[in-house]
C-alpha cells in the first residue's frame, strides 16, 4: 500500500509562507491523487485542497487565495504553500491519497505559527 | 459548503455491546451517476491520523473488521459497531465526497463504560 511521509518546518513566523512536502513511497506516484488535510482542535479536519499526478490543482474557497498545491517534475512528491499564515494556520497538517475519500494518510506534521 | 453534523459528540458503551454514531449532511449526498451515497467513514486514535474504515456510506475498506458497517441514505448516516471492542476506542468522522470542498463532521468520542 502506499505510504506518505510529510516534512517541513515545525515553526513558522506570522504574515511568512508554511511549506510542507509529502514524499509518496510504496508504487508509482502516477497511480495517486494527493490531498492536504489539516487538524485543528477548534475546526476540527479541514479539507485543503488535491492535486493529480499530472498537476491538476483543486483548492478549498476557503484557502484559495493563500494556497498553491503541486506536484515536483520528478514526481517524487508533492508541496503544499500557505501564504500569509496566522496563528489560525497552527495545525497538524496531513497529505493523504485520493481525491474522494482518502485511503492512506501520511503521519502528520505539526506546523506552529508564532513569532 | 455541505456541513456535516454528527451526533452525539461522546458515547459511552459497554464491551461488546453496540455503538452507533450519527452523521447528518445539509443536502444530499447521492452522487447520481452511480445512485450511491458520497460517504465515507474514519477512524482516529491518540496520536494517528484518521483511518478510512468506509466509503459509498457502506463499503468497508479491505481489512476493516466486519463488526464496523454504515448505512443511511441521502442526508442521514449511521456508523455501527456491533460488538465494541477495547481497540475501537477512538474518535470516528464523517466526511462527504459529494462536491468540493470534501467537509468532515466535528467527530464523536468512542469509549468504553
């Protein structure tokens, strides 16, 4: 079964930009559709936005104007960018596979967004 | 956006007994072309991400133990465990795949009395 693994900086200032990846192991990363879920205690599991193998992006109203998903020419892994964060913004941040329901969820990274 | 309530937000059930959990969505949820109900139904312990256990509302995932079904239609939904076990303990979502952007419930709390 595939297997996902986010990374990126645990801390990020407020107004700077979270970027996280999330390396895709266990079969060939075109079989996938990535997505960008985040926990947070108050709004509970958000959905952010998928991005297919081949680059097609799809974004939650809600983050659109802050986020950008895409997927790396190597197709190796994806990326997440959230613009302008605030302390709302602080959030376990998961990748999971699929773009209906989601079958594989990487571990999460904690994301801190404090001066 | 769809919203989805669940209900209740904590329960607590003797071993083996039953659990049930509700989920209620805004509007329909039946995906036309297929006349199936955009479902689906996540498992969540201390410090894991969720787990998917069913989608299409009754689908169990490969692996899911059999004591885990869904059912409901349209806007009501319902997650049972038939037998609760110590390892159930956990925090159990709803989500809809129906449209975008995929919305979860608040969860509810599963524990053992």
């Amino acid at each position: 079964q595939v297997q996902l693994q986010e990374s990126g900086p645990g801390l990020v200032k407020p107004s700077e930009t979270l970027s996280l990846n999330c390396a895709v192991s266990g079969g060939s990363i075109s079989s996938y559709y990535c997505s960008w879920i985040r926990q947070t205690p108050g709004k509970g599991l958000e959905w952010i936005g998928d991005i297919s193998y081949n680059g097609y992006a799809n974004y939650n109203p809600s983050f659109k104007s802050r986020v950008t998903i895409s997927v790396d020419t190597s197709k190796t892994h994806f990326s997440l960018k959230l613009t302008s964060v605030t302390a709302a913004d602080t959030a376990v941040y998961y990748c999971a596979n699929g773009t209906r329901w989601f079958d594989s969820w990487g571990p999460g990274t904690l994301v801190s967004v404090s001066s | 956006d769809i919203v989805m309530t669940q209900s209740p937000d904590s329960l607590a059930v003797s071993l083996g007994e039953r659990a049930t959990i509700n989920c209620k969505s805004s509007q329909s949820v039946v995906y036309r072309s297929n006349n199936k109900n955009s479902l689906a139904w996540y498992q969540q312990k201390p410090g894991q991400p969720p787990k998917l256990l069913i989608y299409w509302a009754s689908t169990r995932e490969s692996g899911v133990p059999d004591r885990f079904s869904g059912s409901g239609s349209e806007t009501d939904f319902t997650l049972t465990i038939s037998s609760l076990q110590a390892e159930d303990v956990a925090v159990y979502y709803c989500q809809q795949f129906y449209t975008t952007p995929r919305t979860f419930g608040q969860g509810t709390k599963v524990e053992i009395k």
